[in-house]
C-alpha cells in the first residue's frame, strides 16, 4: 500500500516542479520549491531513507528557502516576461527530452524498485548490514557507514561545505556597495520582526527547543535518523530564525562573526585530526579502530568526534551564508 | 480490535475529515481571509484529533512523549504563523473581499504584487 | 503492479528532464538555480529508490543482533553527501547573483550579454 | 608510522587540512606564504610518491583500515603519478610566482579565503586523481569545481562573475551526469570501487543501464574537460581568473577530467562494453579534429590574449582526445605526455601573461604593441613557450605531437587526414603566436600609452623556470615517457 | 488497518493545497499553502511512522514541526524588507 502512496506522491513531484518552472513570479517558485523539498522528504522517508528524509527537513525546508528569500531580496521578485519568451524554447527541449528519453529507454532493463534480488542489494551493501553489529556496535547502519566505512567521503563532504562559506565569504563578505538610507530606514531594517509581538514571543519561546532537539539529534544520531550534519543545519536553522525576529544585529551579537569562521575552521579541523591521530596511532587514515583498547569502542569514539566536527562546521557555514546575506540587505 | 483502537480509529478519521475540510476551504473560499480562516480553524481541530488518536495508539511509551510534543509545538506555531500572515497581508494593503477601500490602489488589487 | 514497478525511475528521468530544461532555458539566474536543484534532486531520487527492500525497514536495527529485513543503507549515505553538496553549491550561486545583481543591475542573462558586448 | 606507506593519502589531506588554517590567517602576506610551502610540500609528496610507483609498482591505500570494496580505496599507478605532478608543481610554480600579481589583483582583505580555496583546488584535483572510488571522486570533483569557482570570481573585473556563474552551472550539470552514470551503474554491479567495478561490469555489459550510464559519464565528464562542443564556459573562466589563477587552472583542472575520462572508458567500459572501441573512436574522433581546427581557428581572430590562449587550450584538449580515440598505445602514450606538456607550455605562456598584465594592466592585443621592447625578458619566455605550443623540434610540444603524428599515420587510411588536420593546426598556432610576437615587437608602442618596465626579478625567475622546463623536456624525454608509456600500456591492459 | 482513512485524507488534502500554492492568485495564498502543507506533512510522517511500524521515527515529524515554522518568519521578513526597498526606491524616483 506505501507503494501507492508513493505513486501518489511522486506524481505530485512531477506536477510540483512543472508548476516551478512555469511560473514567472520567482517568489512563487520559492515557495513552491518549499514544498518539492517536503515531498521529496515524504517520498525518502516511505522508501526506508530515514536520515535523508531528515537532512531534506533541515536542508529543504528550514535553510533552503531562507537562502533563497534572502537572494530574492537582493535581486529581483519577477523574471522578465519578453515578447514570446514564456514559449517553450527548442533546441533546449530537445536537449532535455533527449536526456530524459535516454534515461526512461534505459529504465526498461532496470531491476525492479523493491526486488531483493538486484545486485545493489548483492554485494557491498549487505556486508554492511552483517558486520555493523559486530565491527561498529551501533544501530544506525547509516551512521556507521558514513562516519565509518566510507568516512573519507564525509570528510569531503565537510570540506564541499568549508568551501562554500569561505567562497560565500570570499563573495559577498568583503567588499560592500554603499546604498544611502535615511537613519529612520535603516533603523526599521535593523528591528527586523521586533514589532510582531505574537510571532516574536512564540518564535523565542521555540529557539530553546530546536536548539535542544539539534543536540538529541547530533549525540542520538546512532541510535536513530541524524547525525552531524543534520543537527548542524537544525542548530543553525534555530539561531536564523532568532536572526529573523530579532534582526540581524542581535543575532550576531548573539554568535560573533569570529566564533563563526573558527567554527567553519575548526569542524573540519577536528574531522581531519581525528583521521592524522588515527595515523599517529600506528592505523590508517580514519582507523578509529586504534583509538581505543576495544576495537569497536574506539569507533564509538570516533564516530562522536568527527560527528561533532561535522555539526560544528555545517552549523558555522549555514550561519556564515546567512549572515552574509542578511548583512547585504541591512546596508 | 480494542475499545482504544476503536476510540483511536475514530479520533483519527473525524481527524482526517477535519483536515480535509480545511483542505476544500483554502481551495473554495473567495479571499485571503477566508481560506486562511477555513485553513486554521480545521488545522487545530484535524492536528489535535490526530495526534490524539496517535497517543492512544501508542500508549505509555517514549513516542507518547514525542507527540505530546509535535502537537504542542503545532499548536503554538501554526496560529502564529496563520496570525503573522494575515498581518502582513492586511498591512500591505491586501483587502478582503466584498470591503471597497479607496485608499487602497487599486493596481495593488491583482495579481502577484498586492 | 508491474506498471508501478519501475515508477519512481521514471519520475527521476521527467525531473531530470524538467530540471534540465529549466537550466538550459531560463535566462533568469536564481530561476537557473532553481532548476538545478530540481535536476540535483532528481538524482537523489534515482538512488534512494533503488535502496529500497520489499519488505524491509529502515536500517537502522531495532535489536542489539540486527536481525530483520532492511533496505540498503549505501545510497542513503551517498545521498546524504549529495544534498550537502547541492546545497553547497546553490549557496555559493546565490552569492554570485547577489553580486551580479549588483554590478550589472540585472539578473538576466540576455540584459547581462547586451551589456558586456557594449563594454 | 611508516611514512612511506601513508604517501598516498598525505598527498591529499596536507592541502587539504591546511585550507582551513589559511583561512583564519589574518597578517598580510601570510597566507600565501602558507599556500606556496604547502603546495611545494605536496609536491614534494607527488615527487617521492611517484619514486616509489616507479620502483614498486602501483600503490593502494584502504582508508579507515576498510578493505576495498567495503571501504575507500585510493590507488596510485604511473598514470595517476603524472597526473599528481602536473597538479602540484603547477599550483607550486604559480603561487611562487604570482604573489605580487594576486596582490593587485586579490588584495590582502580576501588573501586568506583566497589561498584557502587554492589549496582546496589542489586537494580537490589531487583526490580525484588518487582515489579508486566513483563516487569519492565526485565528492572530490564538487571540492575542486566550487573552490575553482571562489578562484575565478575574486578577480576583479565584474564579467568574471558571469564567468564563475556559467562555469557553476554547467559545471554541476557535468558534476550530476557524472552521478547519474555512477549511480546506474551501481544500481547493476552493486559497487563504487573502480578495479571491483571493472571485475563486475562485465556480466552486465550488454544491458541498457550501463551502456546509458557511459554515455552520462561521458558526457559529464567532458562537460568538465571544456571537450569541443562542451567547451563554452572555459574560454570566458580562463579570461577573467586573477592571472596567476590561470596560470594555475589552465595547467591542471581541465586535465583531471580528462584523467578521469581516460581512465573510465579505458578500463571500466572498453574490456567490457560492446561496441565501445568503436563507439569511443566514431565519437570522439570527429570531435576531437573539429577541436583543434576550430580552436586554433578561432584563436587567430582572438584580440584578448587570454581568451585567445583559451581557445588554444580547447584546441590542445582535441589532440589529447584524438589520442584517447585512437586506442593504441602510441596514441595513448602521446596523449598522456602531451597532458604533461601542455600544462608545462600553457603555465609559462599564461605567466608571461600575468607579467604583461602587471605591467600594461591589460592583456588587449593593442594595448600590449611594442611591449617586446619593454618587457623582453618576458616575451622571450612567452616566445619560447608558444614555440614549445608550436611544436617545432627540441621544445616539448614536439615530443607529443610526434607521437599523435606517428600514431595517426600508424590508424591506417584516415590516419592521413587525422595528421593533416594536426599539422594544419599547428599552422593555425603558427599564426596565432604570430600574432602576439607581431604585436609585441614590430608595432611601435601606442601614444599615451603606460609606460613598461621589466616584470620583477621573483616573477620573471619562476617563468624561466617553466620556459626552460619546456626545453629540458623536449630533450630529456626519460620521466614523462617512461611514465606515460607504462601508464598507456596498464590502461590498455597490456601491461598487467 | 486504522490508518487508512486518514492517511487518503491527509494526501487529498496535500494536493489540495499544492493546487492552492499553483493557483496563487496573490503571494498570501501561496505562503499559506505552504504553511498548510507543512503542518499535513508532518501529519503524514506521524502517522506513517506508525503505519510502517516504526514509531522511532517521529523524530523527524518533530523536526517539521520545529523547523516549519522557519520558513513563514522567512517569508514575513521578506515582505517587510521589500515594504522597505519599495519605499527606498519610491524616494530616489521622487528626487
């Protein structure tokens, strides 16, 4: 029966995203990405994807759009509508349908969704579900092949997202174009939301508790869905949303900018360190094995620190690239 | 089936029905206001008769305590967020149906920028 | 049923090719953007469609031995990297428009293009 | 710990590890002076790294203690060997040598995030060089491209946003494609590993997703590789980059795609794919001779200098293609070699760039005329680097055109034509060099015009060093041949 | 199974609304079947933890929960903030 619901709500993917591209009001097509996000989370989640579901949450849904909002504000509400533009173009087209053409002639000799007898389901993969108990001693498959067996790749997925703040950075941060406002605007820029008292005391009220649930999902993350990244984004989704009632100013106030790129710095420091003491240790890269007398417990060990090192940075850039946008628009 | 999973049961689809109707007043309604109106109202009553049926399926367990607290989160910020938006629409210069103000423009009337 | 076997793959090759059009097409820059992440999405259904087991949950074990059926955790974790990554990626675009938008005045390519060719 | 042992994955985590403690550096001249000893260190690592492939064969590295397929592999041969040469030596040359021109250019506020992004463009290319896992390689593919982007877009001049914009966005779609063929491809082998992948690919070779799957990897790739047709954003990147960025990239990351490119077709899908010798040479043949003559062609009505050694570059990646098509190992081996001299030619061709532009501040044809008079340490250098471009006799280029040369006349009939349309391409490059020692040394200097000096002694210094490198390579043949023969005969399956 | 019938009317609903968030007509409305969807999806994954029998999983039901809220702050401050850029924009026309 979950395969009907997910019928059901792949079609309404589809219908989602063909909304997004045609309409022209760019603000709708935010929102209306709000909402592809939730239903791609819906969909990950009835095909047994559990932490994706719930990175698409923090991703999708709370950082996402704040981003795409905050470069609205600095560019423009509406694409240009020209003479006979919003026809569909061709060549383009052809390009697209080829592609698409390709991948649906190919899916004719794919293994069926579901089988249990496909070969993803063959080799590597059920390795990991007989020697987790034994070699990790952790619930959460998912957390252990990720900080563990294929622990190098979340390294570099730490430093995608070490990139992208310093590039953020590097961009936007630096050099600024002066815009003239009268003292009484920028004034009404810094309140921000202080004046909408029910939003504001409510939206106070919650911060305590996301920041709260970012730490359950961050220390519970191999025990259940989450994990670094995850609560990172959730973390930093609570303090935007305090940026956003309490304006900007506050919010940094709140987290200084230098905390900020030594956060951004040091996550990804303490990811790679974990993996250099490994070494030191007499392992490989990334051996947490060595770091405790008990095999699987100097995995626990290390499945914690470099979970942590991952939430630190991911948590530093999310706010970093909000800031960076945000400041751009109180100027 | 048990009397609780029955009271559950029930609980839920009224749940369900509730929230559809909410569904068919944003799609039904005239204005801003009333479907925001159609769309809180069954909101609170859909979300609070779900979770509850949910609470009695689950009985004294951990995931009792989680929805405790989905539902009292939802129930604090989905009022808050129908409030804000309805503020900001007004304050914009978004008129409910049926009211003639003239101190509106009326270019501001249609289309995507109220 | 069989109908439905292959569904999910062929929503992934109609929003890849949704995504893509959006991409090749569009002359707006965030709207671009936009439709990478639709095409970006796409992909991460391609994968996590074919973790799925019939029968079987989420790996994440609900016993100390790990007994039961479960789906495949790999592409998950794949997927997991994937999304950072988008999300990465769409953040630092989002700069380089902001700053485009502020140079040239415009987000559209084709004003962009008329205004270098003069220059 | 045995050091010897953990090289392969030094090579990557030493750029990699330092990004972040460069970002934080907030003295003036401290973050490049920390990039240059950690580039040189790198490449000090490639250095002995490749010692050791040479005296003992390829190198594995099971990451976290995992055994392959079950952890990440990184594999290091002769092939992956030059490849980590080319990327660190460039990257050290280029910081060493662009210090004072990333300073007009960069300024000190952006220094740090600057040179960070450096070094990740080096681990990033490093990474994709040294690991054995398909989809490790994209995370590392995504390091590289979007630290190249913050790269292109510090420079001054706002078309370099356009510039970083368009790279983004087809570079993510070449980035994608590359994941959708990995991923259907794992959908049918049930691995990532690229040797494990290779074993298991050959029961399923005849079904549609892989062979749908190396068309994506394919195509994503040589999105990646700026391969004509696909080349659109790389001229206008190459253009507006800060000049020693460009003197940098232009040497190394179009070069891992195309190391990557290699690597798949040839070892993954040729032993195992039906029809995908002919399939590779009915594609990309065609391809690559358009490539060159419409890259040289285009090069000689270019006016920027940049973009006119750009369109070069388009041409330079066709005949390292029409190596890869020809599939036999005198090809390949050309192909490779000309990998490594390309980077050599093209770094010291867009450093003696980067001293004009710091001179002139403007890299204009006409801006530049009479600049040879000026600044003749320099256009001797950029003179001695376009002839190695040339390929005329004891410069590098000649060694591996030579070999394209003898493996086209080698393919038969076509052959001809193929060395033909080589030759009149080098004639286009003729022209094009032409251009630029015209302009440089018959044209008098325009009135009004800045006033030149001599570049500074660091940056001239680190540019004869690369010039003459374009020498010595062309005479002493040892190092890259012998690594580029070994590499073409592993690749084709001959030499294991 | 007891889920059922709320489970169909939970999806009707999504789809109703996605309809609404397509139709607009003003950006209010989109905003507001935004917000709707939100609160039907995390009702969905509730019930659906349950449904799957996984009731460890109404974590992320709790995660929609808090962080939905998110994205209508978002929207308000982007309203305001062009209230502001409009106003900026009408005085340097006047000048």
């Amino acid at each position: 029966m979950t395969l009907v619901f997910g019928v059901f709500l792949l079609t309404l993917l589809v219908i989602v995203a063909v909304a997004i591209v045609r309409s022209t009001n760019l603000f709708a097509a935010v929102m209306l990405s709000g909402i592809f996000s939730l239903l791609m989370a819906v969909n990950f989640f009835l095909l047994d994807a559990a932490d994706v579901a719930l990175t698409e949450a923090a991703v999708g849904a709370g950082v996402a759009t704040v981003l795409f909002l905050s470069a609205l504000a600095l560019t423009a509400e509406h694409e240009q509508v020209r003479p006979g533009g919003a026809a569909l173009q061709w060549l383009p087209l052809v390009v697209a349908f080829a592609t698409g053409g390709l991948l649906i002639y190919a899916t004719f000799q794919n293994p069926v969704i579901g089988d249990p007898n496909a070969p993803v389901h063959q080799h590597v993969a059920p390795w990991y579900l007989e020697n987790t108990p034994e070699l990790i001693d952790i619930p959460n498959v998912v957390t252990a092949v990720l900080g563990s067996f294929r622990g190098f790749d979340t390294l570099g997925e730490v430093f995608v997202v070490f990139t992208a703040g310093i590039g953020v950075l590097s961009i936007l941060g630096l050099r600024h174009t002066l815009v003239e406002m009268t003292s009484a605007e920028i004034d009404a820029r810094q309140r921000s939301l202080r004046h909408h008292l029910i939003p504001r005391v409510v939206g106070r009220g919650m911060v305590p508790f996301i920041l709260l649930f970012a730490l359950y999902v961050q220390f519970h993350g191999e025990y259940s869905p989450g994990g670094g990244f995850q609560a990172g984004a959730i973390a930093a989704a609570a303090i935007i949303l305090y940026s956003l009632l309490e304006g900007d100013d506050r919010g940094r106030a709140l987290v200084p900018e230098w905390l900020l790129q030594i956060m951004v710095a040091s996550g990804a420091l303490l990811f790679g360190g974990v993996g250099v003491v490994c070494m030191l240790l007499g392992g490989s890269f990334l051996d947490y094995s060595v770091l405790a007398e008990v095999p699987s417990e100097g995995q626990h060990l290390g499945l914690l620190l470099i979970e942590l090192g991952v939430g630190i940075t991911v948590s530093g850039v999310l706010l970093t690239v909000f800031h960076a946008f945000a400041r751009r628009a109180s100027r | 089936m048990g009397v609780v999973e029955l009271i559950s049961f029930v609980l839920m689809t009224a749940g369900g029905f509730c929230v559809f109707v909410g569904g068919v007043g944003v799609l039904r309604m005239p204005d801003l206001y009333t479907r925001m109106h159609a769309a809180s109202v069954t909101d609170t009553a859909g979300l609070f008769l779900v979770a509850t049926g949910l609470m009695l399926h689950a009985g004294w367990s951990l995931p009792l305590f989680k929805l405790v607290a989905i539902l009292v989160f939802l129930l604090v910020t989905s009022p808050t967020a129908a409030y804000a938006l309805a503020n900001a629409a007004m304050l914009s210069g978004h008129p409910p149906a049926g009211v003639r103000d003239e101190t509106v423009p009326s270019a501001g009337r249609d289309g995507e920028t109220p | 049923m069989e109908f439905l076997a292959l569904y999910n793959y062929w929503v992934f090759a109609v929003l890849l090719l949704i995504g893509l059009y959006a991409v090749v097409a569009k002359v707006n820059l965030v709207k671009r953007l936009i439709g990478l992440s639709i095409f970006q999405g796409a992909v991460f259904l391609l994968y996590i469609s074919m973790d799925k087991v019939e029968g079987g949950t989420a790996p994440i074990f609900q016993t100390a031995d790990g007994a039961g059926v479960f789906s495949n955790p790999l592409p998950q974790v794949l997927i997991l990297t994937a999304i950072v990554v988008g999300i990465a990626t769409t953040a630092l675009g989002l700069a380089v428009v902001v700053r485009i938008r502020e140079e040239y005045g415009t987000v559209e390519e084709d004003v962009i293009e008329d205004m270098d060719a003069d220059s | 710990m045995n050091l010897d042992a953990h090289l392969p994955i030094l090579q990557i985590i030493v750029p990699l590890m330092t990004a972040p403690v460069v970002s934080l550096l907030r003295v003036p001249s401290l973050p490049w002076a920390a990039a240059t000893v950690t580039s040189g260190l790198a490449f000090a690592v490639a250095v002995t790294l490749t010692g050791q492939v040479l005296a003992g064969g390829p190198m594995s590295y099971a990451l976290g203690g995992w055994v392959p397929p079950y952890g990440i592999e990184l594999y290091v041969d002769h092939f992956s060997a030059l490849l980590l040469l080319i990327i660190t030596g460039a990257s050290t040359v280029a910081l060493a040598f662009g210090k004072a021109s990333l300073d007009q250019e960069v300024g000190h506020e952006r220094a740090p995030m600057f040179y960070a992004a450096w070094l990740l463009v080096v681990a990033g290319l490093c990474g994709i060089v040294a690991t054995g896992d398909a989809f490790n390689l994209f995370v590392f593919l995504e390091i590289s491209s979007l630290a190249t982007y913050v790269l292109i877009a510090s420079a001054p001049d706002r078309r370099a946003l356009m510039a970083t914009f368009r790279y983004l966005i087809l570079g993510t779609v070449g980035a994608t494609f590359y994941l959708i063929g990995v991923g259907l491809i794992y959908m049918m082998t049930g691995t990532l590993n690229l040797a494990d992948m290779t074993d298991r690919i050959a029961e399923v070779g005849e079904l549609r997703p892989v062979l749908v799957a190396a068309g994506f990897i394919t195509v994503g790739l040589a999105l990646k590789a700026a391969m004509f047709p696909l080349h659109a954003w790389m001229p206008n990147a190459y253009t507006f980059a800060p000049h020693a960025a460009t003197a940098f990239l232009a040497a190394c990351s179009t070069k891992a795609a195309i190391y990557v490119l290699i690597r798949f077709d040839l070892t993954v899908f040729l032993p195992h794919l039906s029809d995908h010798a002919e399939q590779v040479s009915g594609f990309f043949i065609p391809l690559a001779v358009l490539a060159f003559l419409i890259g040289s062609a285009v090069a000689v009505f270019e006016r920027n200098l940049k973009r006119m050694l750009g369109y070069s570059s388009v041409a330079q990646i066709g005949y390292i293609l029409l190596g890869l098509a020809l599939l036999s190992p005198l090809a390949l081996t050309g192909a490779i070699v000309h990998l490594f001299n390309h980077a050599l030619m093209k770094s010291a061709l867009f450093m003696a760039v980067a001293c004009l532009a710091f001179r002139a501040g403007s890299v204009q044809l006409p801006d530049l005329a009479g600049c040879g008079r000026a600044m003749p340490l320099t256009m001797g250098a950029f003179v001695l680097a376009g002839l190695s471009m040339i390929g005329v006799p004891l410069t590098a280029g000649f060694v591996s055109k030579w070999y394209l040369i003898l493996a086209c006349l080698e393919y038969g009939p076509l052959g001809y034509v193929l060395a033909g349309g080589i030759l009149v391409s080098s004639l286009l490059a003729v022209a094009y060099v032409w251009k630029v020692v015209e302009a440089a040394y018959f044209q008098p200097r325009p009135e009004g015009a800045r006033e030149l000096r001599e570049a500074p002694p660091a940056m001239l210094a680190v540019l004869w060093l690369v010039a003459l490198g374009n020498v010595w390579f062309g005479i002493d043949t040892d190092l890259t041949l012998g690594l580029a023969e070994q590499a073409a005969a592993t690749l084709l399956g001959d030499g294991s | 199974m007891i889920f059922y019938p709320v489970v169909f009317a939970l999806l009707v609903t999504m789809a109703l609304a996605i309809v609404r968030a397509v139709k607009g007509p003003s950006l209010y409305d989109r905003v507001l079947a935004v917000n709707m969807f939100g609160t039907k999806t995390v009702l969905f994954l509730a019930v659906a933890s349950y449904l799957m029998g996984r009731p460890d999983f109404l974590d992320l039901a709790l995660a929609y929960a808090l962080i939905n809220s998110i994205g209508v702050m978002a929207v308000l401050q982007f309203f305001q903030s062009r209230e502001f850029r409009r106003r900026y924009e009408h005085r340097h026309e006047a000048e």
